[in-house]
C-alpha cells in the first residue's frame, strides 16, 4: 500500500513539475535553461543542470521498479535494507510518505509565488524582481527544499543501501547548486539579498 501512495505521489510530483513547465512554455516562457548564462556558472554547476530532466526521470523509474518489486533489484538489495524489523518499517514508510506529501504541498506554494518566474538553470537574460513573500518568507530555496524532503521520504521508504547513496549524493549536489545561485543572485540584486539572506534561512 505504501509502495502505491509514494508512486502516486511520484506521478503527482511530476505532473506539477512538467505540467507547470508545458503551461509557462505555451505562454512563450523558457523554463528550462540549463544552457544559458554558462558564464556565471561553474563547471559542476552546468553539469548538474544538464543531468537534472535526464535524473528526475531514470530516478522515477527506479522507484517504480522498487515499488512492483522488481525481482532483479529485490534480489540484490533486499539483504542489505538497513531497517528489517516490520514494525519500525512501517514507522519509517508513513514518515517517508509524509515527507512526500509536505514536499509537494511546498513544491506547489513555490511554484504560485514564483508565478511566471520558475526556472531550471540560472536565467541571465530575463530576471525579475526577487520574490520573498510566501512560502518565500520561511526559506530561501523552497523548490530545492520540497526535493530535498522527496528524496528523503523516498529512502524512508525504501530504507536500503542504493537510495541512501542516491539520497545523499542528491542533498550534496543540490547544495553546490544552491551555492552557485546564491552567488548570482548576490551579484544581480546586491543589497536587497543580502538582507533577505538576514531574514530568512537557506533551507527553513
């Protein structure tokens, strides 16, 4: 049942990302920009930017195997499951599903706040003003924390090896991306972020 909620969940998430993608692309907003302003990245950055659609969707796909347990995975992983106690398991799969709903309750509150102005990637051509009203008000980067929270249910989960890896290599790679925009964002709008760095937190 578990395994079903968090694909549920899995499809709904997508759905708000790629749906809000499609809507803002036929009102003639680019918002994925992984390509563009490559000067004002790192090298990391770029990289992690042009993996991000390729990820999202092997790393749906991955959890949809887990979830039918599919045998060949099952067979490798299922001796090294970190929790193996049933009781405490299902503890862990509510929490990770909880994680996965508060995330797209914040996905979704970013996405209203950020109305028009949603990208993937660093957008130097078209910035707008900086918004800090919202779910903006509790933290800095809401989308990266709504993935941040689904990565960790998903793991909750599924409480093996793999995702552990997985989960903490995503947590790594979506601070050093936070790190580089928060650099940028320095640079565009001075003074105004430096104040809203004062106020309200990188993450929560």
């Amino acid at each position: 049942m578990h395994n079903f909620l968090l694909i549920l969940n899995l499809i709904l998430f997508y759905l708000i990302f790629f749906g809000r993608t499609f809507l803002l692309a036929r009102q003639g907003v680019k918002v994925i920009v992984v390509d563009e302003g490559l000067k004002y990245k790192s090298k990391v950055q770029a990289i992690l930017e042009k993996l991000a659609i390729p990820f999202l969707i092997i790393y749906g796909a991955v959890i949809f195997l887990f979830s039918i347990e599919f045998k060949i995975i099952s067979i490798n992983f299922i001796n090294l499951s970190i929790i193996n106690f049933y009781s405490i398991y299902r503890i862990f799969s509510i929490t990770g599903l909880t994680f996965t709903y508060l995330a797209i309750i914040i996905f979704v509150l970013a996405l209203y706040y950020f109305d028009n102005s949603w990208r993937v990637g660093i957008d130097n051509q078209n910035q707008g003003e900086l918004i800090t009203n919202g779910i903006f008000k509790f933290s800095r980067n809401p989308v990266f924390l709504s993935m941040n929270l689904f990565f960790i249910g998903v793991f909750l989960v599924f409480p093996n090896i793999l995702f552990l890896l997985v989960t903490i290599a995503l947590l790594v790679a979506i601070h050093r991306i936070i790190l580089n925009e928060e650099k940028h964002l320095l640079k565009h709008y001075g003074e105004d972020y430096i104040k809203y760095q004062k106020q309200t937190n990188r993450y929560f």
